[in-house]
C-alpha cells in the first residue's frame, strides 16, 4: 500500500496503542497519521506546528498515550493523536535532527541536535525555568576516565544526526553523526561519554540498539556501509569494538533497524540507492 505525499518524509514510526496507525515527519513540517486499513490515501489526522522540516518522531514506548516530533525549527513538541494541537512544546534553539522516548521511565524522553549536545527531559519535574530539561551533555566532551590522570582526547563540535536509547541497561544511550564517531553515554554519569566507537569514513545518519542483546548496536553511514559493534556491554574488561561491516548499498545508507521478530540477527536497511536490503548480521561478524 502506497500514500502519495506533497513532500519528503524524513520519519516514520508505528503506534503503541492501534496496530494499523502509522505516522511520518514530513519536510512541509507537518506530521500525518494513517490508517493501513483503510482503502482512502488521505491521512485521518494532520498535525502542523512545526515551521521547518519535521526530521523525527518517536511514539512513547511507555505510556503509549502520546508521541514526540523533533524539527529543524529548533522544537521539540509533544502531542496526543486525538488532538490537534500539540500538548508541549521543548525548545532546543538549535536543529533537532533526532528524539526518542526512554524504553524505561514514562515522560523521559532525548533529542540531539546540530549544536552537538544531548538534551534530556523529564515530564514529571516542575516545568519552572528550563521547561523539564534535566540535562544538556556536550557530546564532543572528552571520554569519562575513573582515573583523572589519563589524558583524554578533545574533539571539535559538530551535528549530532541520531541516537538511541539502549533496551535493556537504564540510561544508556548512543548518539552519533557529522563526525562519524558513535558514543555512549550513561546519563547517570553524564561527565562524557562512556566509549567511542569509530571507524565508518563519513557522517553516520542512524543507530539503533538490538532489541535482542544489551551490548550491541548498528549503524547507518553516508559511506554506504551499515556496521555492528559491541560496546563491551558496560563491563570494563570487554573491549568496544566494530564486529562486522555490510556495504552492499551503492549510494548513502540512511537508515537501519533490528527485526523484532524471526532469528535475533535479522535486520533491514535502507539508502539513497532506493534498495532495501534485509540480511542477517551474523553472517557479517566473524
């Protein structure tokens, strides 16, 4: 089934709460909400609030009551389907290329943006003067050490383009982009990231935890290749590693997602090459 669109989509995300709901982020800033079940190709709902591209959306894992949007606008706003106005809206004052809802504490929920920090917001505080912000890491800070004695590497800011948070260990989250480096953070130590992980040649436009294993995750690139790595799992005696490199697309690989379904390995990605390609991730690790 096809709907036709008047502009780019750069998102789309299923329902929580109806198994044939389906929302996309559209670059006219609109987001839209349709119904596979029905014959029609108009959307049963529009949202529009946003004044630039909506980049992202992301239903919440939790509650499933409601969803977020993130746009180059610099807002991320908050709304339920059943209205049409937007319930919150949380400035970033910078582009917002990516937000996500916590998979363990309902009304905490992230975004990244391209002035390379992590916002992290919790609903159920005060709103006062921050409006539920409860954390704003620099991404680009040096690594989190134990030992203040070891000499940590400095990086330059850049666009963060995505991140995720981890299904299984509770705030832990990766972000990566413009500078092709994917990091991990605990937001209970947010000092710096946990690990780097690098390795692709070009800007990495999505990552996404394994719903199946807490240690893994995979990666999209501008370089046409999508990766598997390990971060060790947050044990200090097991390295951060890439275990396998897929480069089968021909042009920009934007996205990539683990199958929740079928064999653990399962998982389809998506590029410029208008190809998708569905393959088993263990076939490329060794």
């Amino acid at each position: 089934m096809a709907y036709p669109t008047q502009d780019a989509l750069y998102d789309v995300a299923h329902s929580e709460v109806h198994s044939n709901h389906l929302l996309t982020a559209s670059g006219d800033g609109s987001l839209r909400l349709y119904d596979v079940s029905l014959t029609p190709e108009f959307p049963i709902a529009t949202f529009q609030e946003h004044s630039r591209e909506a980049f992202a959306c992301s239903w919440n894992l939790t509650s499933k009551a409601t969803f977020a949007s993130s746009s180059w606008d610099g807002n991320v706003k908050i709304w339920n389907p059943e209205r049409q106005q937007s319930l919150l809206t949380l400035p970033t004052h910078s582009c917002t290329y990516s937000t996500q809802w916590s998979p363990h504490t309902d009304g905490m929920l992230s975004a990244v943006c391209s002035d390379s920090h992590l916002r992290v917001w919790d609903l159920r505080t005060p709103a006062s003067a921050n409006n539920h912000l409860i954390l704003q890491i620099p991404i680009h800070s040096a690594p989190f050490s134990v030992s203040n004695a070891m000499l940590q590497p400095t990086f330059p800011p850049s666009e963060a383009l995505t991140h995720d948070w981890n299904k299984y260990r509770q705030g832990v989250l990766a972000t990566a982009g413009v500078d092709r480096i994917i990091r991990t953070f605990d937001i209970r130590q947010p000092k710096g990231p946990l690990q780097l992980l690098q390795g692709h040649g070009y800007a990495v436009r999505k990552i996404t935890w394994s719903p199946h294993l807490p240690d893994l995750l995979l990666s999209a690139s501008y370089d046409m290749t999508c990766r598997v790595w390990t971060d060790g799992g947050g044990d200090q005696r097991k390295p951060a590693a890439e275990l396998g490199n897929m480069g089968r697309h021909t042009e920009f690989a934007t996205g990539v997602d683990w199958c929740l379904f079928g064999n653990e390995g399962w998982a389809a990605s998506c590029g410029w090459d208008e190809r998708v390609c569905v393959w088993d991730v263990r076939a490329f690790m060794p």
